[in-house]
C-alpha cells in the first residue's frame, strides 16, 4: 500500500488573531490555494476559513533498526487553535506496518515528542505577536490515505480499518457485525473511493494523491470540539468564582467585595460573548459549506464526535452564564441604590442639622 499517516494534536492558546498577525509568524508559509480539488470544480466549493500553513523542519525518529521520516506543519487558526501535522508517507507498506506505526509505544511517545517541541516553538511566536493562556486540554487524531482502489483494500483489510477508527490494536477479536457498525460512517465521491470516520482516526481511500481538503475539513471537526471542551469545561470554573464572591458581598470588607463583584459581572460578560462566538462559528461551518460533498464530509464528523449535542450543551451553558450575569448586575445596582439611599439620608439629616444649628444662632 502507499500513502500517507497524519498524526494531529489541536491546542488552544486562549487569544484570537488575526489573518496580518499570523502571515508573518512563521518560516516557510504553504500556499493552500495550490492544491487541487478533483470532486465538485473549484467555482462550486463555498468558501471557509482556511487557517495559516507553514512547513516546519523535518524530522526523524528511530524504527527498529531504521528511521521514519517525518514532514511536520503547523497550521494557525484565527479563532486561537493551532495544530501540529505530523506527516509519513510510506510505499508498499504492509497491513501489518499501518498497525504498527500506529500502536507502536515507542513511536507515539517519540511523535508525541515531536508535537511538545514543535508546540512549544508555535506558542513563542504567538507570544511575541499577543499575549497566550494555553489550555492543558488538546485534541489528537489521526488521518490515514490509502492510494488504491476502495474494492482493493475493504475487501481485506475491513477489521484492520475498524481497529485503525476505534484505536483497536488487536482488530482480530472483532465481531464482524460490530465491524459493520463501525465503519457505517462513511462517504463516497465516486466508485473508487471511500471516506470512512471514526473517533480515534478517519480513513480515505482513493487512487487520486490530492486530500488536502478532506484534511482540513477532518481538521476544523477536530478544532471545533477542542473549543468547545474549553468553553464548558470553563463554565464550572465560573459558576464557583460567582458564587465565592457572592459569599463575600455582605462581609466587613463589602467595598473590597463590590469591586470583585464588578469585576466578575465584566468576566462574565466576556465569557458569555467568547462561548457564543464558538457556537456561531460553529453554525457559520454548517452554512457555509453549502450542499456539497465537504458539507456532508463535515457531517460524518459532526455525528461522530457529538458537536451538535455539544452545540446545545454550550447553548445551555450561555443560558446559565446569562442567569448569573442577570443575578450579579442586579446585586451591582441594589448595592447602588442602597448606597444612593444612605446618601440621600445623609444628606436630608445634614440639612435639618444646618436649620437647626441656624435657628440656634
């Protein structure tokens, strides 16, 4: 067999760019505008945010007695994701080398490696460009092209593609029709090919040595829960500093307290508005792809990774960010009128006091 493995890890550094800060950020930029697209004509592919590409230094790690030879890519999004592409092609490869290359633990412990290094070069730019919060959350997949006729390799290789999906090293064992069930994801151009998505990887069958495009789609998928793990994840984190404040807004230290809770009412106002650009550029994905094949590629992966049951639960947690803002802002303004009472008060004592020590004279 020949083709290509694409390992990829998704970060997130917590800062939106934008397309002039990103060009110059890196050496070697790949002009994605040179790939050729062979399934509908390029007239008919609606257009999507297509991230900011670069060719990083090849490398190598030890295989057995040889070397495998990697091309490394980091591809920079706007919204504040980035991904390390860690490429292989290989010729003539074996059912039993895909296998390998992928369950090896001394070859994902050097890819994983690879990405930490390269990670950590693409966040000093980025740092020099903004300030970064990099996330501890990250997403992996990996993207599998076969060049060959799709008949050619399900026929004998149907349990090895199964495990590739799901992350089974011993595909063996597989029951046949759970199998079936796996690889029911699926999406066909023409005859000869086969796109098929699981959660662990996604494989692509196909003589044509153009993916680029199924690529990126397989990769924005990946981006898009990433942020959306974030943005709930986040929420928790949230409803606690409220609530810690809250607690403390009646204690001997209110003024101190009231400035917290200023300052968690703005937070919260900007959580609400980064949550809700997630799920917008989530519905922009689904609308800008138009009826086509990448918009129902895209749908495979957004059955299997949940991302629109994600979408509703992040819609669920702007309902309950609302809530608390809502809550927060009217502590803000009783606090006032409260305040504004005393001074009225004040006020209104002071003046009978002024008549009083005037009738006194």
């Amino acid at each position: 067999m020949d083709g290509e493995i694409i390992h990829i890890f998704v970060y997130n550094v917590g800062t939106k760019f934008d397309k002039n800060q990103i060009r110059g950020l890196l050496k070697n930029p790949d002009d994605f505008s040179r790939y050729e697209y062979s399934k509908p004509t390029p007239e008919e592919i609606p257009t999507f945010t297509v991230p900011s590409i670069f060719n990083l230094k090849d490398e190598t790690v030890p295989n057995g007695k040889g070397q495998l030879n990697f091309k490394i890519q980091a591809s920079v999004y706007t919204t504040g994701c980035f991904s390390i592409r860690i490429r292989h092609s290989f010729s003539g490869a074996s059912p039993e080398f895909l296998s390998a290359l992928t369950f090896s633990n001394e070859i994902k412990t050097h890819i994983g490696a690879l990405a930490e290094m390269e990670r950590a070069k693409v966040e000093k730019s980025l740092e020099k460009i903004k300030r970064i919060y990099p996330n501890s959350n990250t997403e992996m997949y990996r993207i599998y092209h076969i060049e060959s006729d799709r008949k050619d390799i399900l026929k004998k290789n149907a349990k090895l593609i199964a495990g590739l999906l799901i992350d089974e090293e011993e595909e063996g064992k597989l029951d046949d029709a759970y199998v079936d069930e796996v690889m029911r994801n699926q999406i066909s151009y023409n005859a000869t090919d086969i796109v098929l998505v699981g959660w662990e990887s996604v494989v692509m069958i196909d003589p044509s040595e153009t993916y680029e495009h199924e690529l990126l789609i397989t990769e924005i998928a990946n981006v898009q829960l990433l942020q959306m793990r974030i943005s709930h994840n986040s929420v928790g984190d949230k409803i606690k500093d409220t609530e810690k404040i809250m607690s403390e807004v009646y204690s001997p230290e209110i003024k101190n307290s009231m400035k917290q809770l200023k300052s968690l009412n703005g937070s919260l106002g900007e959580f609400y508005d980064g949550t809700k650009d997630v799920v917008t550029s989530v519905n922009d994905t689904i609308s800008g792809f138009g009826e086509w094949y990448l918009l129902r590629l895209y749908g495979l992966f957004e059955d299997v990774f949940k991302i629109d049951e994600w979408r509703r639960s992040l819609q669920n947690d702007l309902e309950i960010i609302d809530k608390r803002r809502s809550f927060v802002s009217n502590m803000i303004n009783d606090n006032r009128s409260e305040n504004l009472e005393i001074i009225v008060i004040a006020l209104i004592v002071l003046e009978i006091v002024l008549e009083v020590l005037f009738l006194l004279k």
